[in-house]
C-alpha cells in the first residue's frame, strides 16, 4: 500500500455517495439496478467507496457486512420509498400542496435511513481488517459478493440469473468509469 494512502483520510461516505451520485449518468444507472435489478443503492455506492479507500476487505467480512443492513432496508427504507412513489399517483380530494408537502417529508425520512445506513456501513469498514496488498479491482470484487449475496437470497428472479449478473455487471462498470473519471479530474486540480 503507498504511503498516500496509508496516511490519506477517506473522505466521508455521506458526502463522497452524494458527489459520486450527481455525477452526469450515475443517478440513472443506480436507479436502474435498484428498480430493475432490487439492488440497494447504498451497498452499490459502498462497493466503489470501500474499493477505492479500502482495498483488500477480507471477503467473509465483505459478505457480513453486505448482509446486515438487509432487514433495515427491507423493513424501512423500501416501505418508506414506496410510500412516496405511491402517493405521485393517489387520486384524493386532500389538497395538492398538503400532499406534496407530505410526500416531501416522507422523503427526507427515507434520505435520512439511507444517512443512517451509510453512517453506519462507514463504521463498521474503518473497523475491519484489510490485507496490505492493493487490490485494482476491490470495488468490482465487493460487487461481485454482494451479486452473489442477492442472487442467493431471491431466486425468483425472471432472467436467467448469468444475464442478469452480466447486465448489472455492465451498469455498475459503467457507473463505475463516471464516478473515477469524475475523481481523477478533481484530483488532478
């Protein structure tokens, strides 16, 4: 590992998840895997976070750590973006400006168990342990473990699962050459 990045503090992932995802094309291919694929956008931008600022994850702790926020997004985070989707299409004698005030409020709730969420997958890498060697791919690798996370736990899924796994694959390399190219060109300043 350089010294750079022994003594580099990784940004916030908050922050880093926020940039990365205003990045020109990255937002719709997030969208795309989390509406067409039921990917978690959080462990999609912490694949790239983790592979950058923290090569070498041991990959049962990648595993874990992929798999314990499954139940908060699941029981939380989806119910409450649901809710929101749902209530663009409700016909109601409610006012319109009360709605979307509602609709907005509901939004903020559902950022905020995405904050948590990401609070504490940032937490709990700083705390594994990593190999010294580098990995070029690690955030392909993280991906790959989470992939195989989500094709074990849903297997009702329609595609053929080689498809699907190439398809999301495409998507997240793709958001994966907007994200570091947009990185190289802020570092390079």
């Amino acid at each position: 590992m350089s010294t750079d990045q022994e003594t580099a503090i990784p940004p916030d992932f908050w922050d880093w998840s926020l940039s990365a995802y205003d990045q020109s094309g990255v937002a719709d291919m997030m969208l795309s895997l989390q509406d067409e694929h039921g990917l978690d956008v959080n462990l999609i931008l912490w694949c790239f976070w983790a592979g950058k600022f923290y090569p070498g994850l041991q990959e049962e702790d990648v595993k874990k750590l992929l798999l314990s926020t499954q139940e908060w997004q699941q029981k939380v985070t989806v119910p409450l973006r649901t809710i929101r989707r749902d209530m663009k299409s409700i016909e109601t004698e409610i006012p319109a400006k009360d709605v979307k005030k509602l609709r907005r409020d509901v939004k903020g709730l559902e950022l905020e168990t995405e904050k948590l969420e990401q609070k504490f997958l940032s937490t709990a890498t700083t705390a594994l342990p990593r190999d010294t060697v580098e990995l070029q791919e690690a955030c392909l690798i993280y991906f790959q473990n989470y992939q195989s996370l989500c094709i074990r736990l849903d297997q009702d899924r329609d595609l053929s699962l080689e498809r699907l796994a190439e398809r999301e694959t495409e998507l997240f390399l793709s958001a994966k050459s907007l994200i570091f190219q947009q990185d190289d060109m802020h570092s390079n300043d």
